[in-house]
C-alpha cells in the first residue's frame, strides 16, 4: 500500500512529525512518503493518506486546508487521517488535549477523516532565517516560549495504529 503523508509546516515542526510519521509507516511494512502539500498535484497513486498542518491562532495553515478542499473528491473516497501540529509552550502544558483547529469541522464534513490527531508542537528561534521573516513574526518570535513539546512516543503510537489498519485493507486505489 504506497501512502502519502502530506503537511503544511512553517518553521520546520510539523515536517519533522510527517516525517517521523512516514518512518514508522515505513517500519510496518508499507510505502510512504511525507511531501510538502505545495508540492503536490498529483495523489492518483496513492492509496491511504495522512494530511497534516501547523496551527497558528487556531487555524490549519492556508495551504492545508486549501489542499484537503482541492482534493476532496479523492480524499473523501479513500482511508484518510489528520493531524494538528501545536500548541507550545505553557499552553502545551496546561492541557492534556489541545483544541480541535477551527477548520477540523469543515474538513471533517468534506472527506471524513478515520482520525484526527493534535500533537503539541516545538519552537525553535535558532532555526529560523529571521531576514524572511515579517515585522510581526519577528515580534512573536521573541515571545513564544522556546523547546520541543512534542510526544514522539504518541506520534509514533499513532502512526503504528495507522500502520496496523491498512495492513488490515484490501489494497485498492481510492
């Protein structure tokens, strides 16, 4: 079964979680890929997927939600999961449960998703080209509490359960 792990990542983050996710699918036996969803305009060869998204101020990145809505058609018909990539820092902390993204509902309606999954994310300013960045990005970047957040245990888990559901299909294209 060949899956693409698809994902909209700003500074980095929320590849590294595609990434890790794509791995552990890999590691189960199956084909997989992680691509940045700007990347992408073809998904006929492809068989499950995982979309993926930074959250900022609780919004899925544009070019997320833009590629669920481009794709809806094949998505809607094939096994599909979402993950949320954040919160940090305190917020992080306080909650053992994020909220949902505010396009998850949408989203849900147009493809339904067999899961959805929110992990906490990281924040790393050393990474960042700070000539890139806009006035207020620059403003908020010295504001969000630094570290990675993020629970690989649980991203690899979830992955592994995805693994384990596709090993249980039928191979066939959505």
């Amino acid at each position: 079964m060949n899956v693409l792990v698809a994902y909209a990542s700003k500074y980095g983050s929320t590849k590294e979680i595609a990434e890790r996710i794509a791995q552990q699918l890999q590691d189960h036996g199956l084909q997989a890929v992680a691509r940045p969803v700007q990347d992408l305009d073809d998904l006929v060869d492809y068989d499950a997927f995982v979309v993926g998204s930074a959250v900022f101020g609780g919004h899925w990145m544009p070019e997320a939600t833009e590629f669920v809505r481009n794709n809806r058609a094949l998505l809607a018909h094939g096994p599909v999961w979402l993950f949320s990539s954040g919160p940090i820092g305190t917020t992080a902390k306080k909650y053992d449960t994020p909220a949902d993204p505010k396009e998850l509902g949408e989203l849900r309606r147009a493809i339904r998703p067999w899961d959805h999954r929110v992990f906490f994310g990281a924040w790393d300013p050393s990474r960042l080209d700070r000539g890139r960045l806009g006035l207020a990005e620059r403003l908020i970047a010295k504001v969000l509490p630094r570290g990675d957040f993020r629970d690989w245990q649980a991203i690899q888990a979830w992955a592994t359960s995805i693994a384990r559901t596709l090993q249980k299909q039928p191979t066939a294209a959505p």
